[in-house]
C-alpha cells in the first residue's frame, strides 16, 4: 500500500505487469501505477453491462418485415495516444489511465430501435383488351391519314426526293423490265413515303404519273385529295386515267381551284360536264365553255343557256362552241349582243331548196297556195305597234301574231325584244317589202325600240335575211315558246 491509501484508509490496488510477455521477448516491463477504487469499480460496473438477447421462436404468421435503418452511433473524441498499460484481467487489453477515466465519465449511449417504415405493396392493373383501349382514346387523336408531312430537313428532303424518284422508275419501267410485283412493292413504299416528300417532289410526282399508262390508283387517289392544286391540279387536269365518280366526288367537295383545273381536261365525260354546270361557278363555267374537247348533254346545254344570262360573260364562247346545238343557237339569240346575233344568224341559218320543203312540212302551211300569200296589210301591223304603244300589249301581240302565223306568245316576246334585230327578222318572215318594212322599223324605233339603235342597222339586217332564214327562226322561236320539239322536256 501506498501512503496516500494509508492515511485514507482506503485499500489501493496494484497493477502488477505481466512478465512472460517480457521475459520473452527481453523488453524490460514497465513500472506498476496504482488506480483509485472509485475509477475501478466504474470500470467494472462498465465491463459487466452485457445485454444478452433471448431467442425468440419463429411466428408462422408471415409479417413484412421494412429494412431496419442502422441505429446512430456517436463516435468518440480522438484522443492522443498514451503511453500503454497492461491491464491484469481475464484478457491483456492496453488501455492507458487516462482512457479508462474517459469511458468511466460517459454515459452508456442506449441504442435506439428505428420504427418500421411501411412500403405498400406494389398495385397490378387489370388488362385491358386491345377494342377498349382503343375506345378509351380522346376523340382529338389525330388518325395516321390526318397527319400532315413530316418536318424534314434540307438533307432528308433531298434524301426523300432521291427515294421516290428511283420508284418512279421501278414502277414506270415495262413489263420486260420488271416484275409486277416489283411494281406493286415500289407503289406501295412511295405511298407510305408521301408524308414524308417535300411540296416540289409532291408536284413532280403528280407530272410523272400523268405520263404513265397505269399509274397506281391509291397514291392517284392521295394526292388528288391535296388541298393545294398545285399537287392535285396536274392530275386534275392531264390525268385521263381517273374515273367519273373519282371527278365527280373531287366535284363534290367544294374546291373552286381543283374544279377549274377539271374544266380544263382534254377529255371531259357528260356527266362531269353536268357536274361542274351544277356548281353555277363563273370562273368554272367560262372556263368549261372555252374547252372545246369537254361533251357537254342536251339538258346541261339548257342550264348553260340559262346561266348565261345571268352571266354575260359565258355569251361569246358559248356562241363559237362547235357542238352548238341549232335551237340553243337561237335561244342564245335573245340574249346576245348585236354583234353576237348577227354571228348566230350567219352561221346557223341557210337556204336551199330542200329547207323549203322541210319548212313547209314544219308549219303546216298546207301547199303552194298558202306559201304564196301576200304579206299582211300594213296598216293591222301598224296597229299591232300602236297598240303595244298604248301599253295594251297582249292584244297587240295577238294581232301581230295573227299576221307572222305565229304564236301570241312568241309575238309577245319579239315585241319586248328592245333592240329590234327579232322585229326585222319577223317582218321578212312576213315577206313585207323593203320600202315598207324600212317605214315599220322607223316607226318602231321611235316607239316599242331602244331610241339608240340606228335604224339603217335594222334595216341591214332585214336586208342579210332570206325568206327562208327568217322563216326558219320564226319556226325555232315558236317551237320555244310551246317547249315542243327538241324544247320539249325529254322525261
């Protein structure tokens, strides 16, 4: 014992080293320090506190289990190393006095479980066919059809064009040349490729296939519905392989550009030529009237005579159109210009001895007799104008009928007629002579007739017509008036 442990009564302790260690390796063991009982029984209440965990028995009851979460350790202060000291034990442990004083100071740090964190179980959908997914989709979902081109750059444009060029030549090429179901693959790759092509390889496209004996109907029939007319217009126009009811559909869809480039075809098909006449489009009826190649049927001449009365504009090339029915030419008399009049007149009306016959058979006249009649007495013609004058017009078209052998209505409508050229025409029909024909005309410009027509310009064309002629447009005019003959409704 030391003296301080005996002046305090306290017993001490001496930590004696353990020699084996030294004796064998020959290293000198260090001097014995003394450690207070209070510093010693902390140490070994310390040592003691160990926590044995008892063995549970497995639950048969499955239970999930979340991953534990490491508890949180405090690491101790680092601490200079000492110089070491054996401690005489069960086992040799050195520690130095000063880091038994440190562990005596702290307390014991309790670990602390982490609660379980729960994790749901994953959530499985049930399927879905295919039919309800697909009814399941917004109606604002754009079909494949529906898309437009797809943006390109330079490079894949040209690309592109190089592609569908080569195409073209395997599906142009001859049958000696190539498969036909080289063709029919090479169709079937452009068709897929025609969102893709720019606006100028779209358009070049449309001229190659208008040169094309067999061009394949699908990508004729894409790129006939383009909206812009410079791709459908090619086809339009200079395709001869598209059938009716494919122009009368494109008719249908309202397109003014794509029916003009219609009109312009070098073979138009009645029936098309009855569907553009129902449009009633100006541009699309002068445009179908200048074309001399397009069929245009007996009723659709009809309409077109009656909108081109509407439209002035449709009057000369109807007039100059080779297929230009006879009784349409005289119905197109009434609303021509004194130009156009003088052209129908000149162009339509003839002589010969054969006319007289068939004249004679067409009015009934009844024999040589009644052909040979004198003209009327000037005076009921003059009294016929003057009643027209007086605004009493039905009873002087009766009369003026009476004495031209025409219908009142037909009288009625040449008397209306304010350029006089039909009244002119009516008096050499009557066979008037030209002196006094020259005095009614005189009369009639001043009263029933447009004050500026020149009467020597009546008296002209009094003057270019034959008898016959003039009894010919009598006959056509009367035939109007009745709807008889090819007037008459064909139904």
């Amino acid at each position: 014992m030391s003296e301080r442990a005996e002046t305090q009564g306290i017993p001490s302790v001496i930590v004696m080293p353990h020699t084996m260690g030294a004796e064998a390796t020959g290293i000198a063991p260090p001097k014995a320090k003394s450690i207070g009982a209070d510093s010693f029984r902390k140490l070994t209440s310390l040592l003691k506190k160990v926590t044995v965990v008892p063995e549970l028995a497995p639950d048969p009851t499955p239970v999930f289990v979340a991953p534990l979460i490491p508890p949180l350790r405090v690491a101790p202060p680092i601490l200079p190393a000492p110089e070491p000291e054996v401690i005489r034990g069960e086992a040799e442990i050195p520690v130095s006095l000063a880091e038994f004083e440190v562990l005596a100071a702290e307390p014991a740090v309790e670990e602390i479980e982490p609660e379980p964190v729960f994790v749901p179980p994953p959530v499985i959908k049930p399927r879905v066919k295919l039919r309800d997914a697909f009814e399941q989709l917004p109606a604002s979902v754009p079909s494949k059809a529906a898309v437009s081109a797809v943006a390109q750059t330079p490079e894949q444009e040209l690309e592109s064009a190089e592609l569908a060029r080569s195409l073209l030549d395997m599906m142009a090429s001859s049958n000696s040349s190539g498969l036909p179901q080289e063709r029919a693959l090479a169709a079937d790759t452009l068709l897929r490729m025609l969102p893709k092509l720019p606006l100028k390889s779209l358009i070049m496209l449309s001229e190659r296939l208008c040169l094309m004996e067999q061009p394949p109907q699908l990508i004729v029939a894409k790129l006939i519905g383009d909206a812009r007319v410079e791709v459908s217009g090619p086809l339009l126009e200079n395709c001869m392989h598209i059938t009716d009811d494919v122009l009368v559909s494109v008719i249908n869809e309202g397109l003014p550009d794509k029916r003009r480039m219609m009109a312009r075809r070098r073979r138009i098909s009645r029936a098309v030529s009855a569907s553009l006449i129902q449009t009633a489009d100006p541009s699309v009826l002068l445009t179908l009237a200048r074309n001399m190649n397009a069929e245009i049927a007996h009723e659709s001449f009809i309409e077109f005579v009656t909108l081109a009365a509407e439209h002035a504009d449709l009057l000369a090339p109807l007039c100059t159109r080779s297929d230009l029915p006879v009784p349409f030419a005289f119905e197109l008399f009434w609303i021509a210009p004194a130009q156009l009049r003088r052209y129908l007149l000149s162009r339509f009306l003839t002589d010969s001895e054969t006319l007289t016959k068939i004249l004679k058979i067409a009015r009934d006249d009844g024999g040589e007799e009644k052909a040979n009649q004198s003209f009327p007495e000037p005076d009921l013609i003059h009294q016929a104008l003057n009643l027209v004058t007086e605004g009493r017009l039905e009873e002087g078209a009766k009369l003026f009928g009476e004495c031209a052998q025409i219908n009142a209505a037909t009288a009625q409508k040449i008397l209306g007629d304010h350029q006089g050229d039909s009244l002119a025409a009516t008096l050499k029909a009557m066979g008037v002579p030209r002196q006094i024909a020259a005095e009614i005309l005189n009369v009639a410009v001043t009263t029933i007739l447009d004050q500026s027509r020149d009467p020597e310009e009546l008296q002209s064309m009094f003057d270019s017509l034959s008898f016959n002629k003039a009894r010919i447009l009598l006959t056509y005019w009367d035939w109007s008036i009745l709807k008889t003959g090819p007037y008459a409704p064909l139904n």
